[in-house]
C-alpha cells in the first residue's frame, strides 16, 4: 500500500463566530455572541488597566486589585463570589497582564444573570468593602505570591530581568505586573481607592458574553445591573510608549543560582500586536519551536542532546513594542555556552534564508489547530471578543485573525527575523547553578 502524500495546502481561514457590538450610555462596550450548541454561557470583563498604567512608585497595583476583587462589594460578602459561582456548577477567575486585567465566569446559562449581577457590583460598590484589613491582608498575599513565583522560584526572576532590558526605565513596560516588595510595602488606602476610581468605569471595560442565551434577554440584564454605574469621565491618557525597533545593544547578565540545571533565556524587542509582523513572527516561533518537529527542538533535544527542552514565544503587547523569547534548559553535563551557540546559529539561520514551504505548512497548521481548538470553548470565544475591542477596537479580528497567519509567506518571516533576532536587539539571561564555577 502506498504512502499517503501529506496536504500542503494552505489552512482553512476558520469558522466564523457571530457578534453584536454596541454601547451603553454610561460607555460600557457590550459584545453578544450567541451559540446554543451548548447550555453553557461565558462572561468576560476586561478592563484597559494594566501593570503599564502604573505609576513610579506604585507598581503591582494592577495585581493587586486582581485580588482585592474578590474580596467583598456591597451585597457580596469577602470571598462569596468565588462561592456563589461554584455553587451552581460554574467557574471563575481573573488574570492581570501588562495591558489589561481581566474578570470571567464560565456557567450554565440559566445562571447568566448570577455572573453578571456579581461582577456590576464589585464594579459599583467596591469601595464599600474595601478596608484597611482588606487592604493589609492581600497585599501579603500579592507579596507571598511574589516570594513563590519569582524570589523564591527557580529561575523565578528571569522574565522580569527581560523585561527591564528590553524596555528603558521610563517606559511602562520595564516592570512586571507583580511589582516590587518597597511599592506593595507603601500602598496607602487611599492610594488603593484612587487606583479603582480612576481605572474601574464601565467606560474603561469590555463585557462579552458568548454561548446559550437570548441576546434580548441578556441584553435587558447588562442594563439594569451595569447601567446606573457612572462612567468615568477623566481617564488619564498614558504617555507616549513608542519605542525604536530595536533595543540598540547586546544586554548580557550571568546569574548564579540555586537551579537544578543551567538554563538559557533570549529575549527580543518585537512588533506590537496587531502588525503583520507580529503574525510572521508567532509563525517564525513554530518554525523554531514548536514540537518536536521544530528546528530548534530537532537540533538541540534530538539529535546534539544538549538540551533536555526549548521554547519560543512571542508576547503580544500594544505600547510600543513585543516581547519574543527563547528559553532552553541545558541537560546535565552540557556546557550551556554551547546550548546559546546552538540557538543562536538557528536564529541567524532563519534571519538569513528563506523556510521551506513545509516548514512554513506545518507552523501554520499548528496556530490552526491551537485557534480552531479555543474558538470551540465559549469562554475562550468571550476573551478573545475582549480581547481584540480592548487592544485593537476590532471585536470583528476573531473572524479574521486566522486568515492572517495563512497570509504569512516565507518573505515575510524572513523579514521579520532579520529585524527581531539581531545582535543589537537580544538580551542574554543565562542562569547556571551554584557551585558551576561562574560569578553573579
């Protein structure tokens, strides 16, 4: 029996998701996407605040109010929201990034009034709650999350070193959203009253609801409980956050620490999200590495063993600049000097010839997969709605976004790695465990 020839053929542009998009009259952006395949319905509510609309002095603010969020309204009382949900079999969390901090609650539809009745109110009457002891107590819990995810954590502090050498000490970006022990320390009352008056306002925030509902319906409840919240009419504009291209040199730091193993990270400066560019990119990092078929996994794991695992990633921002990063794990008794040499002969490669038109099916092929496999979850469907109105105004790049990658072509990949992973625009993180013999 013959051999089936595998289909190169480009992928499919995806399904397409249906949406309405409209505003109340206090500014809140309403997204309704109706599917009943399912009796489950998805709420997500973004807010345009992040770890870069903090000021000097005052980071981790964004996190901070993540978790102050669940901690009591008016009508809720501390931690009852979390309860109330699970209670009638749903889900609920809420994650805090550079651009944005987001609230969402997945449940079965008949309860879709509970969700969004729960997140108006901490919307509208958060301050009631909010105490001194609200206060002291989260934010030893931000700061033991610190302690775990990073001071404490192998490689803990790796991200936060990239991102300080990637972006100047004036731009937004050159801290990580979980701040800095000294800012937590120093947080007033009433620094934590003016963060939330300042930022939460239903013309700052994006509400999606996706799955098993009637939009008339939903519609009526997203008006009687968001609509008496008044908008806030003095939301400060940021700075400007426009950035060179390129970070203008090599950054290089050595870090000797109590890790298992020495582990390589490469960071980039990159186009924002958005820019085609930044699409040739996500698909130059599947290129790199993605799976087993990568060229960065095939040379370094597979065949030269000099590695036990690899990864590229691009980070999609909108202030001025992205984040692509290459993180390999050396394997035991494996200078990690030449693990680097490797990744960088690899990404000099793909900035200097054309990837073949297999190479560029399958990297395409993968971001299908992962794309059409979220599109089929309605919470997923709800965040990325959010997503694209709050960083892009264009709830409609759902039905699009797919189609973006299938326009990359190996020219623009091309392009684009020769811009990214150049010498003067690549910082070096590169830990080794204590006793290796190398100096902090």
């Amino acid at each position: 029996m013959s051999r089936p020839v595998p289909d190169r053929s480009p992928p499919r542009a995806g399904p397409f998701v249906p949406f309405t998009d409209e505003r109340l009259d206090n500014g809140l952006r309403l997204i309704l996407s109706e599917d009943r395949l399912a009796p489950v319905a998805a709420v997500n509510l973004w807010y345009d605040v992040g770890s870069k609309h903090e000021q000097s002095g005052k980071t981790g603010f964004a996190h901070l109010f993540e978790h102050i969020m669940f901690q009591g309204s008016r009508h809720v009382a501390k931690t009852e929201h979390m309860g109330l949900i699970q209670a009638v079999g749903g889900t609920c969390n809420a994650t805090t990034w550079l651009d944005r901090t987001n609230y969402f609650e997945t449940l079965p539809s008949h309860q879709l009034e509970l969700a969004l009745w729960l997140e108006a109110d901490r919307l509208a009457t958060l301050l009631d709650a909010l105490s001194q002891a609200n206060l002291d107590n989260q934010r030893e819990v931000v700061k033991n999350e610190r302690r775990l995810r990073y001071d404490n954590q192998p490689y803990g502090l790796a991200y936060e070193k990239l991102q300080a050498a990637l972006f100047p000490p004036d731009h937004p970006y050159h801290h990580s959203t979980i701040g800095s022990m000294e800012d937590l320390d120093a947080a007033s009352l009433e620094d934590v009253r003016g963060f939330f008056r300042t930022w939460y306002a239903p013309n700052n925030a994006v509400l999606s609801i996706a799955g098993d509902f009637d939009p008339a319906q939903a519609r009526s409840w997203v008006d009687r409980h968001f609509g008496p919240i008044p908008p806030n009419p003095a939301i400060p504009a940021l700075p400007p956050t426009d950035l060179p291209p390129r970070i203008g040199a090599e950054y290089r730091e050595r870090v000797v620490d109590d890790v298992p193993l020495a582990r390589l990270h490469l960071g980039f400066r990159a186009p924002v999200f958005g820019d085609p560019a930044f699409e040739a990119l996500e698909v130059a990092a599947q290129i790199l590495a993605g799976g087993r078929g990568s060229r960065l996994h095939r040379r370094l794991v597979r065949e030269e063993r000099i590695a036990q695992d690899v990864s590229a990633a691009a980070f999609g921002l909108v202030g001025g600049g992205s984040m692509f990063v290459v993180v390999a794990t050396a394997a035991a008794e494996a200078p990690i000097e030449r693990v680097e040499t490797a990744c960088l002969e690899e990404l000099d490669r793909i900035a200097g010839e054309s990837v073949s038109p297999d190479e560029l099916a399958r990297a395409q092929a993968l971001i299908e997969t992962s794309e059409l496999a979220a599109l089929q979850q309605v919470e997923e469907r709800a965040d990325r709605l959010s997503m694209f109105a709050t960083l892009l105004d264009d709830p409609g790049r759902i039905n699009t976004h797919l189609s973006r990658y299938v326009a990359v072509d190996a020219d623009a990949v091309l392009d684009v790695s020769r811009t990214v992973v150049a010498l003067d625009n690549r910082a070096v993180i590169t830990y080794v465990p204590s006793g290796s013999g190398g100096e902090t």
